[in-house]
C-alpha cells in the first residue's frame, strides 16, 4: 500500500489540497510578515491536507520536517530563569527551526541540507512532507526550497501543519530541535 498510496497521491494531488486562503503563489521566497495567508498550491509540489498528511504519515515511508523557527530568547534581567515552550510536534518529525526564511544564512543552509541528506539517505527521490503552523509562510518556503533548490521530487506541503493536526485530535509529541 506504501508505494502505491504515494504515487496516487503524487499524481491526484489537486484532489487532497487545501482549501485555504486564496493568496497568488509568488516566484520567489517570501521575505516577511510569515504568518499570514498562504497560497493554496506551490508549483511542483504536492500540496495535503489533514487526511491526507495522516494517511502518509501511517506509511511511516514519509520524512515528516518541522520547521516551525525556534523564538529569540527574550532578553530578561540578571538571574532570570528562561525555559523555552517546548514544540509539540508530528509524531517522528524532525523539527529544523529557521529553515524556513526567504534568505538563509550559509550555515542555517548547510544544516537543512545536511538534515534532509541524513533523513533521506541521500536519496532525492524519497519523500519528505514540510509543515509548520497554520497560515506559515515559513513551511511553504522550505517545502519551495526543498523542490527546486535541493532538488527533491517527491516533496508534500502541509500548510495546516501541527495546527490542523491536533485540531484533527492525531497525536503530537514534544520535540527537540535537531543538532
């Protein structure tokens, strides 16, 4: 069923897309203001929503990529004691924070791609679904830059992400940002 769902998905894709807000695609990455109104397709890429993204995530044959970005440590007096909100996330996801900027430093590049060699054992055919949030513009530019920059041919779009997950009651788990 793995590989026969997959490619039924890749090739109907239009039949499980979002039908969220009805922003124009652009051509380039977005730069700013990233939690607002996404598009509803992204050229290349196949774009799921709830059913489906739980459907390919029971494969376990699907690289599930969080990119929420990790939040700046807010700057607090002398002696403050900080924790961070822990990220709920898909169940086996890797959680990349900040890959999914407009431009990306060199070094935040290099540890995308290296992340995305290692979960898909260099293999650019495997496929990987991209999320974040609701309304994250930052899941539609890493799912953009996988595709067209990295090369990937079997790139998911989820643009619901971990909010449309857990509105759908499927599990999440706290996560760790990878090293």
């Amino acid at each position: 069923m793995g590989r026969a769902f997959l490619f039924a998905l890749a090739m109907t894709g239009a039949a499980y897309g979002y039908a969220g807000a009805q922003e124009a695609e652009p051509a380039e990455y977005r730069q700013d203001h990233y939690r607002a109104p996404v598009p509803e397709t992204l050229e290349g890429v196949t774009v799921v929503d709830d059913d489906a993204a739980y459907a390919l995530w029971k494969t376990g044959a699907v690289v599930f990529i969080d990119v929420l970005p990790r939040p700046p440590k807010p700057k607090l007096p002398e002696g403050t004691i900080y924790r961070e909100k822990p990220r709920r996330s898909i169940p086996g996801a890797i959680w990349l924070p900040n890959v999914g900027y407009g431009r990306l430093a060199d070094v935040t590049d290099t540890y995308f791609r290296d992340h995305l060699k290692a979960a898909t054992k260099d293999d650019k055919n495997a496929p990987v679904l991209i999320f974040c949030l609701e309304e994250c513009w930052m899941s539609w530019n890493a799912a953009k830059r996988v595709r067209e920059e990295y090369g990937y041919t079997r790139v998911f779009w989820y643009p619901l992400g971990t909010d449309g997950w857990d509105f759908q009651d499927y599990p999440l788990e706290k996560v760790e940002r990878a090293k």
